[in-house]
C-alpha cells in the first residue's frame, strides 16, 4: 500500500468514478457540502482522500471525487492505492463540535451553540434558504461566527434546563429577535418562559409561548418545530410591542427573519 498527493481536477475525477463499483449510496448532501468548501478555498488537504483497493477498485472517497467534479475546483488530495476494504469507516465519527476543536476553527463554539446555530439557520432564516440543507463545518462556523452576539446573548438566557422551554428552537427565536428588538425585553421575555410570571397583561404573550413550548411545541419533525418556532417568533413581537395575547395563533410566515448579513 502506497499513498501519495495528488492534483485532482475534475476531468481525472470523472475518469476515477469510472472505477466506483464497491462504495455505498451517495448522499447529495454531503456532495454539496464538500463542494461548497472547494469553491470556496475552505478545502484543506489532510490524511483522508481517495482508496483504490489492490484490484484498482475505488474504495473510499466518490463523494469527494463527485464534489471536485460539481465544483469544478482543483484540489490537492491524499491518494492511496493497494487499500484493504477492511475498516474503512468503521472507526467512531467525530460531532461537528469536535471536528471545530480539533481543527482548531473556533476558540469559542461549542455544541450547544452549533444547535443554535443550526436552527437559526432552519428556523428563522427566509423560507426556503435552508431547506434540506446540511451545511459543512466551515458554513457552521462561519453562521455562528457571523451571530457571535446573537448566538451568546441567547445562550445567556437559557441556563437553566426546563423540558419544552429551553430548546435549541427557543433559543434560535431569541438569538434572531436579538437583532430586532431590545435587549432588556428579550430578557424578560426569557424570565416570563421560565417562571409562568406575568407582570402585566401587556406582556401575556410570553405566557402563550411558555405554554405552547411545554405543550411540545418544538417535538415533532422539521415541520412541526418550524411552526412552534414562527409561533414563538410572534409572541417575541407582541411581548416586545406589549401587545396583549389570548391565543398564539399559527403564523403563514415568519414575523421576523435574520438580516441578510448575517445569513
């Protein structure tokens, strides 16, 4: 077995996938994922790339073939040939938080802001940007780079944990409201969720939030924490308007989304 660095392009790609009849389905994500990086320039060179087996079969490595090919990226990429088939990806996969850490990307994210961060940009970005998205490491860290203070701000709110409140969807709602409304009414917004403690009946829509949240408002699949999630959203404007709430309706859109730049 013998690996060496090479310049693949997507011309010597396409001939190597020519090669591909031992790997697994291919997940259009993930494609997409490593493309983006390689268009990008975020693409680096490590020990993991391309496996040919003694018989010259690919045995590892036809999402990054095809993603060098839809990006059209010239990319350097480690090449090994004479590979057993034998434990290729058997070993434990690394969570995002830990591929960050161990690629030193980020001195601050951690998992809980990576959910975050990941609903903000499901949740709380304009319809559709999002949709199906698996961003890559480098997309992740970028967003939450970009919602720093939005991301800690919101963090700052939920400490403690109470089932149905202190999600990772509440905390996207509050994260985006941090870049509409006042900080100090986020704040007791946050305090009403947590406590059931209205001050006035100007600010009864936390109290319809709290109860949708702990009605498992944010359970359920994509589509149903999308909906809490807009419900959440309008009881964050109408708290923040003191706009009295008897009932938190279903919402059609999103009161409010993230700002451009910050997408």
């Amino acid at each position: 077995m013998h690996s060496q660095v090479i310049k693949l392009t997507p011309p010597l790609a396409e001939s190597w996938l020519e090669q591909n009849t031992f790997n697994r389905k291919v997940s259009r994500h993930t494609v997409s994922r490593y493309a983006h990086d390689m268009k990008s320039g975020a693409w680096t060179l490590n020990h993991q790339g391309i496996a040919f087996d003694e018989n010259g079969v690919l045995v590892d490595g036809q999402h990054r073939l095809m993603a060098v090919i839809e990006s059209g990226a010239e990319v350097d990429m480690m090449v090994t040939w004479g590979a057993s088939r034998v434990g290729i990806d058997e070993l434990r996969v690394r969570s995002v938080s830990d591929v960050i850490k161990f690629g030193g990307l980020s001195d601050w994210i951690e998992r809980k802001h990576l959910e975050s961060a990941k609903q903000m940009m499901l949740l709380m970005s304009p319809p559709g940007l999002y949709a199906n998205h698996r961003p890559s490491t480098q997309q992740m860290v970028d967003f939450a780079n970009k919602n720093k203070a939005a991301i800690q701000f919101s963090e700052q709110q939920f400490q403690t944990h109470v089932k149905g409140v202190s999600t990772a969807g509440s905390r996207a709602v509050v994260a985006t409201a941090f870049y509409h409304f006042d900080r100090r009414d986020l704040e007791e917004f946050c305090e009403t969720l947590y406590s059931g403690v209205v001050t006035s009946p100007e600010r009864s829509a936390a109290i319809r939030a709290r109860e949708a949240a702990i009605a498992g408002g944010f359970s359920g699949g994509g589509s149903a924490r999308q909906k809490m999630a807009w419900r959440m959203a309008r009881a964050v404007k109408a708290f923040c308007e003191k706009q009295p709430l008897s009932k938190l309706m279903e919402q059609s859109k999103p009161p409010f989304t993230l700002p451009e730049e910050k997408l």
